[in-house]
C-alpha cells in the first residue's frame, strides 16, 4: 500500500511556524522516513496580502533545528520544483485555462462590493454563505461588456449543481458533503494568482504527491480538492487528517501564536529533541507506556493506524517535563554546548574555568552538571550559576546571618589555611578537604555538619542554597575560594 510514498509539508510563510504546524511536519517526516518515502517542503505562498517577509526562511529554520531534513523543496531543489508556489504561477494559470476550456470552471466579473453585499445578505436571511453563482450563465455578449469596462475577472470552478462528493480518509473512513453545500469556489484571482485550492491540487498532482497529512481543520477543503481532482480527471492522494491540537482551556492552539512559536521555545531553551517526542505524541501513541522517543527511535515505531482522531491537549506543562528529562539525561558535552549562549548573554562569556583545575569545556559540564536536575530549560541556568561569575559576592542576609556565627570565623581560617597548602583543587579533592575539615571540627569542637558548611557556602556564594559545595569550590578554583574566604574573614573581624 505504500509503494513510492512522498509526502509534503507545505506551509503558508505567514507567521512564525508554530507548534502545531510543525506537528504536521513531524508526522510528515515520520511517515516518510517510516515507509522509505520522500519528504518535501513547499511553501505555500501565493497569498501575497498574507505572506510575511522571511517567514519561509524562520520554517526552514525550525525544520532544520528540529533535525527534520526534506529531500526535495528550498534550498535543496529535486526533479518537481521549483518549490515556492509563486515561482509556479503560470502553472496554475495554464491550469485554470484548460478548466474553463473544458467547461468545468467560469469567469466571474462580480466587484467585491457586490459579494460584500451579498454576504450580509444572506447573513439576513439565515441562508447558507457562498456565491451565489451569478456569473455562472453569463453570455459571452455580457462577458466582453465587463472586460470592455477594464474589469479583471476571477476563474471559479462550476460545482456540479446535484450530488454529493466523498473522500476515504484513512483514519475516519469515508466522508461525504452534499455538492449544494459548496459554492462556486475561486480558482484563479482577479490578479491573476490562484487560491490555495487550486494549487494545492495541482502541484500535489504535479508532485505525485501519494499521501496528505495535514490537519483536520482543512476537511472542508478537501471536497473541493476532490472536484478540481475529478475535473482533470486524475487520481487524488490518500488522505490522513491529523487531530486537532487544542490548548487547556479547549481553545484552538494556533490563535495564541507569539507563545507557542517554536522560536519562542528555542530562545527559551527548549531542546529541539525534547519538542520532537513532545509533539509526536501529540496526536499519535506508540500503543505501550514508552513515553521518551529519539527522533530515530520514532522511525520504526511511528504508524498512521496509530494517530488518533479525537483532539490532542497542548499542556506546556507537560512539554517542560520532557525538556526537563532531556537536561538531565543528555550527555553533559551536549548540554554544556547548548547552555553556552545563554551564560554568554548573561555574563558576556560562557566559562571561567582560569585557576581551576578544569579544561574551558570540562569546568562547564561540572557547572551544568550541579544545576541541570533544577531547571525547566537552559535560560533558567545562568542565574542560578552567578557565583561562578561574578566578582562580586551578593552576600544575602541568611549568608550575613551564617558568617555572624561564633565559630564561623575559626572554620574559614581553617579553610583559608588549607587551601593555601594544596597545589590545586578538583571537585574531588574539595570534597575530601571538606570531609576532613567536618571530622577536625567534630572531633575538636564538636562542631555540626551545617556549622562547618553554612559560613563556608555562605562565604563562597552569599547564599545558603546552591549546587553541592565541593563542586563550587572546584568551580571557583583554589585561588578565588581563597580571595573569598579571606574577605568574609576580615568583614568578620571588623
Ligand atoms: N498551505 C496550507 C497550510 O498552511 C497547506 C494545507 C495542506 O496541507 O493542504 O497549512
């Protein structure tokens, strides 16, 4: 059955691509790279009024990011292009003429004002919206008055007047409309651009596109499809709705679209493999409990008998859960190098491992490392990680309260004294210095636990929360604990 799949994502460049359509693209990809079929992007950008100045170049981004890679479309070329519908439009336009030719298509000389008029119109009166079909019969006579008058006509497809047209879609089987319930839709605009319908057809026909999968909103549309397919007498593709994506509080998801835009995610620091198994099972299940998918894993388990048909709830909550599995469970290299422009916005440089006992790479992976388990997505690390930063220790009043201590001042002198003796300071050998400063200061002076640590964490980071302090001394390197013991000392003893 799916023999020489080829599928097509063909977004309208109108706006930041969201998450919603990029979940078309996904089950696009997914059922390619699942049957061995062909992946192709076409932008879909005719509709000048709509179009918006690089927003092909943000879709291409997104895809790419995603690591969603097309075998045929921008950038890339292949045997069918070009893949910008307005680089086709003659195309479309030769199309249009052999429909009028053929009889199944009209021209239409109504001004705007008199559909506008007709619409309200209707609206009065309850009927059903749509053209009324008005040019339909014109003669040829009344034909050439209007072109005399410099009048630009539309081309709109003659609806047969009885009947009804079906079409098998795979997971919702058969779906009828009654031909009276579609008017006289436009083909070709005054302007001589076609309208989605027109060319959507024709280049999936053009495309030999096998199967579409798009979302379910454009049910409506595909009757119409259907018609211009049987008036060139070709065969359509086999068709696969995708569930409608709502948001929590059951309102469609694309309306709110600066905050589900995947730029939006990106520059928040989402991870792009964290969005992929968030959206591919947004709409599709694996059958099992498995909930975390590479995008190669998904290849061999992705299946179109498993979309379903019911609505899929968009919950960012849910999306942060996956980001979150994503930053802890990636190898560090990986997350140290995603962090990177996020500690560079913050602190003008994305390491300071100088002094330390860390290579630049190796001092960021113990930093992301401590802070990784803690965050939703990688802008919420650099402030949690200012310590390690600054020059500055922002010293809070819990920390101002816990050099104040009676016995805070002997353990940093201890502390200054023994770093001061080693030659340099990993995070294990931090951790046995304070393993052995804790066991000193029991023995001696019977010192808890949180007395020892409270002064030194307080000293090295002005907070009494934070990463594990072995690894904030190995991240501050021997030479600054010491600066820093050193201060909180003599702001003690003044
Ligand atoms: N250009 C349409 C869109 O923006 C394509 C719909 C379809 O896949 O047919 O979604």
């Amino acid at each position: 059955m799916h023999d020489g799949v080829r599928v097509r994502f063909a977004p309208s460049p109108t706006g930041l691509p969201h998450l919603g359509n990029v979940r078309t693209a996904l089950f696009n990809w997914l059922f390619a790279r699942h049957y061995g079929g062909s992946f192709i992007v076409r932008m879909e950008d005719t509709d000048l009024a709509r179009s918006a100045e690089g927003a092909d170049q943000k879709i291409l981004e997104g895809l790419d990011w995603l690591g969603l890679d097309w075998d045929e479309g921008p950038q890339k070329g292949g045997g069918y292009g070009p893949y910008y519908q307005s680089q086709r439009v003659s195309i479309y336009q030769s199309h249009a003429q052999q429909l009028l030719q053929e009889g199944h298509a009209y021209v239409c000389y109504c001004s705007p004002k008199r559909l506008e008029e007709m619409r309200r119109e209707q609206e009065r009166r309850g009927g059903p919206p749509g053209y009324d079909s008005r040019c339909r019969g014109l003669s040829r006579a009344e034909a050439e008055r209007y072109e005399d008058q410099g009048i630009s006509p539309v081309v709109r497809f003659k609806v047969p007047l009885e009947g009804g047209t079906s079409f098998h879609d795979l997971l919702r089987g058969e779906i009828s409309f009654a031909n009276s319930s579609l008017d006289d839709f436009v083909l070709l605009k005054s302007d001589g651009y076609p309208t989605y319908h027109l060319a959507n057809v024709v280049d999936d026909h053009l495309m030999e596109i096998s199967d579409v999968l798009r979302a379910d909103e454009w049910i409506p549309s595909t009757p119409r499809h259907i018609l211009i397919y049987q008036a060139f007498g070709w065969t359509p593709p086999r068709y696969i709705h995708l569930p409608l994506i709502l948001d929590k509080s059951g309102g469609k998801m694309s309306k709110r679209l600066g905050d589900v835009s995947i730029d939006s995610y990106k520059q928040r620091g989402y991870l792009p493999e964290a969005i992929v198994n968030y959206l591919a099972l947004l709409g599709w299940s694996p059958g099992d409990t498995q909930e975390i998918f590479s995008l190669e894993e998904l290849v061999p388990r992705f299946s179109w008998e498993r979309i379903s048909v019911s609505p899929a709830i968009f919950d960012p909550k849910r999306l942060s859960w996956f980001n979150r599995r994503y930053l802890c469970n990636s190898a560090p290299n990986r997350i140290a190098e995603a962090v990177s422009p996020y500690l560079r916005a913050a602190y003008g440089r994305d390491e300071r491992s100088e002094g330390t006992a860390y290579s630049p790479g190796a001092w960021r992976e113990l930093l992301v490392d401590q802070v990784r388990e803690e965050v939703d997505s990688l802008d919420q690390m650099p402030d949690r990680v200012g310590f390690a930063f600054l020059n500055e220790v922002d010293y809070r009043a819990e920390a101002r309260e816990a050099l104040s201590a009676a016995s805070a001042g002997k353990v940093l002198q201890a502390l200054a004294e023994r770093l001061s003796a080693l030659t340099s300071l990993d995070a294990d050998e931090a951790s046995s210095l304070l393993q052995e400063l804790r066991v000193r200061f029991k023995e001696q002076e019977d010192l808890a636990a949180r007395e020892l640590l409270f002064p030194i964490r307080a000293s090295l980071t002005g907070t009494l929360h934070g990463p594990g302090l072995a690894a904030v001394m190995a991240l501050l390197g021997r030479e600054r604990c010491i600066e820093r013991v050193r201060s909180s000392l003599s702001s003690i003893s003044s």
